[in-house]
C-alpha cells in the first residue's frame, strides 16, 4: 500500500478548511514535495494537525480539492458519495413522473470535479478536474453498482478541463445507447438527445418551467434561446393560448417541435422560428404576456464579464421596451462570472433604458437536484427573476 503524501499549509491558512470548504488555493500551500498531478493527498496545516483527503494539481490556482474531511480513501468515498446521492434523488423524485436529474452536483454531492445527470436508465458524466479522471473507473463501477443504468455515457467537453491538462472527451463508458432517450419530467415527455448541448437537457431549470406552467394560461407566449423546447412545453401543459419557440440552431428548434408533438399540442399554430434572438427583439412586435429569456452563458471567463453585463442590459431592455402592461419577464443568466447582485443591477439599468415600471415577484428557485453546499457558496451559478412590467 503506498504512502498518502502530505501537503502542509502555511500558518493560519487552514480557516476555509475549518469551514469545512474544499478548496486549497495554491497561495496557502508551504510544501507540497513529492506530490504529483492528480495525486490524492493529506492535508494539515503547519503544525501538521490533518483536515482532510483531496487531489492535487501543482498547475492550477486550486491546488487542492477535498473530497473527505476524514482519512476516508478518495475511492472509498466515491462510494459513500454516490450512495448517498442516490438516497437524496430517491426522497425528491417519483420515477413515474420525473425520471431525469442530476445524480451528482461536484462539490455539493462531495465529489469535487464530476456530474452526473441520469435520463431515464442512461447515465450522463461530466468530468472536469484530472484528480477525478484518474479515478474515473471507481466512479463507473459505483454508478453500475448503485443504479444499474443501461449504459454510462461521458461528455467532458467543458474548457476548464484545459487548466487541468485535459482533452475534451465523449465517449461510451458503460454498455451501450442509443442517439437519444425520451424522459419525463413532471408528467411532461422531452426526447433528450444526447449531441446537443450540456449533457442533454437543462435539468437546473425544472422549478422555472414549473413557474411557467403555472403563469401561462391564456396568454401568448414567447421562449427565446429555447433549445429543446422545455419551457414550450410547459407554457403549453399551463393552457398557453400560443407559444412560439425561438432558438439560432434549426436542429434544437426542430427537436423542440417534436417535444411539443408528444404531449400532444398542435405544431402548427404554435411557431418554430430558426433566428438570432436579439435580431428577432429587435425587430419583431413583442405582444406576449410573457416571455422567457434564457440564453447561454455570455461570460464564460471573468474577462467577460463587461461584455455579457452589455450583453444582457440590451436584450432586456430591448424586450421589456416592447411588451405590454400587466406581462411577466422571466430572465435568466448562467455566467457563474455574473453574480446575482451584478444581475439584478444590469436589469435595473434595462428598466430605465426601457422607461417601464418593473417589479420583480420572484428570484431563482433552485432546482433540488442541483443543492449547493452551505459551505460552498461557489456552487451557486444560476439565476432568474420573474418580472411585472406595468
């Protein structure tokens, strides 16, 4: 059995550890010697007392990440983890009615640098950090082991795996899938294909689409950066007079008709319009009670972020100039990079740009599946608000 190397902090250093935080920056390590990329690790802090187990990288700014406040082994806890994934999933979800989620949410679920979603019997993983893909087999056999899933399918295709080294990767890891699966999410059937974007479906937006669906009956519609149709589907299934669908890709606006198709709503009075949303906010009459914007992340780095802050102050603006008194925005941002606070500024300057009366009724309902750790505030990245305009 080999040694677990130890890396020491430097004095008064060990505080976010003390918190019971998972990150180690490399500015409070004073010696890692030895420990190589991707190595699992002890921590303690410079008077040797130990706080935990984690992987380490001497290459990126988070050196190390915990994955046990404890001397668990890093496989060991991969099984502890998943185990109790499953027992969170199996509280909030009834199979007959939701059988798409997130199984693990990194650092939330204690498994620093790995998702796992599940569409029906196919699980999807995501892996983000080299401490994790060195131990990719542990986690397959602990997902076969717990859930018995058809097939484990692997699409790390992320940017952050180039900090850690890593070449984006897609690739069957367990048995065998097909090009898509059809799952349910609150009664309502979506056919997640799994080349398109994240890992198949925005399953972070569930308690949203619930909002929706409850908001939409007898008013016309309109979802932009719609994807796969989620929010058409359940504006419709909440008696949306019409709702037409919006996306820049014709393939993600043609699945999303098919979505609409198999909960049985007309695809023909309902439009499916193929076009760059902010030239159709532009130019198009926006006589919609309610219209959700939800559109990709426009800050995928923090030198972004004047730009994505630009970015969504116009499409906002834009949007709420044209609709009508007595309709709701629900307007969403993704960009970890743009905090909440930022968020609700960059809508405050909308507002005025657009001379309306806005009231917010609702802030982001986080979807269960997708917790943040009470420690881990970092895990926070998505955020929406449901808007009144007068």
């Amino acid at each position: 059995m080999s040694i677990i190397k130890t890396v020491r902090l430097k004095p008064e250093k060990e505080v976010s550890l003390k918190n019971r935080h998972r990150w180690v920056f490399s500015g409070a390590i004073a010696d890692a010697s030895g420990a190589e990329d991707g190595e699992e690790v002890r921590v303690a802090d410079a008077k040797g007392v130990f706080y935990g187990r984690g992987t380490y990288h001497s290459k990126t700014s988070i050196s190390v990440r915990i994955h046990a406040f404890s001397e668990t082994s890093l496989e060991e806890t991969v099984r502890e983890r998943v185990a109790a994934a499953k027992k969170l999933r199996e509280a909030l979800f009834d199979p007959a009615v939701t059988n798409a989620y997130r199984l693990i949410h990194s650092e939330a679920d204690g498994l620093p640098g790995v998702v796992v979603d599940r569409y029906a019997d196919v699980l999807v993983v995501q892996i983000s950090t080299l401490g994790a893909e060195l131990r990719k087999n542990a986690l397959v056999e602990a997902l076969v082991e717990t859930f018995s899933p058809r097939a484990i399918l692997e699409k790390s295709n992320i940017p952050s795996r180039k900090e850690e080294g890593l070449a984006p990767f897609e690739g069957m890891l367990f048995g065998a899938a097909s090009a898509e699966v059809e799952v349910l999410e609150n009664g309502m059937k979506f056919f997640v294909r799994f080349d398109g974007q994240k890992t198949g479906f925005f399953l972070d937006q569930r308690e949203e689409r619930e909002l929706v669906r409850t908001l939409s009956k007898g008013r016309k519609v309109l979802n932009a950066f719609a994807y796969s149709g989620g929010f058409s589907v359940a504006a419709l299934s909440g008696g949306a007079l019409k709702v037409d669908t919006l996306d820049i890709s014709e393939s993600a606006v043609e699945l999303a008709r098919r979505n609409v198709a198999a909960n049985g709503f007309d695809t023909t009075e309902n439009w499916f319009i193929a076009d760059d949303a902010f030239n159709f906010l532009r130019a198009r009459p926006l006589d919609y009670g309610l219209v959700v914007l939800d559109p990709p992340a426009f800050a995928k780095k923090k030198s972004d972020v004047e730009n994505a802050v630009r970015g969504y102050r116009e499409i906002n603006a834009t949007t709420m100039k044209k609709m009508p008194a007595g309709s709701f925005l629900l307007t969403c941002s993704c960009s970890y990079f743009v905090d909440e606070e930022l968020f609700q500024k960059t809508l405050f300057h909308a507002a005025r740009d657009a001379k309306r009366d806005v009231r917010i009724l609702s802030k982001h309902r986080l979807a269960a599946d997708h917790p943040i750790s009470i420690f881990h505030p970092e895990g926070d990245y998505l955020k929406s608000f449901l808007l009144y305009l007068e």
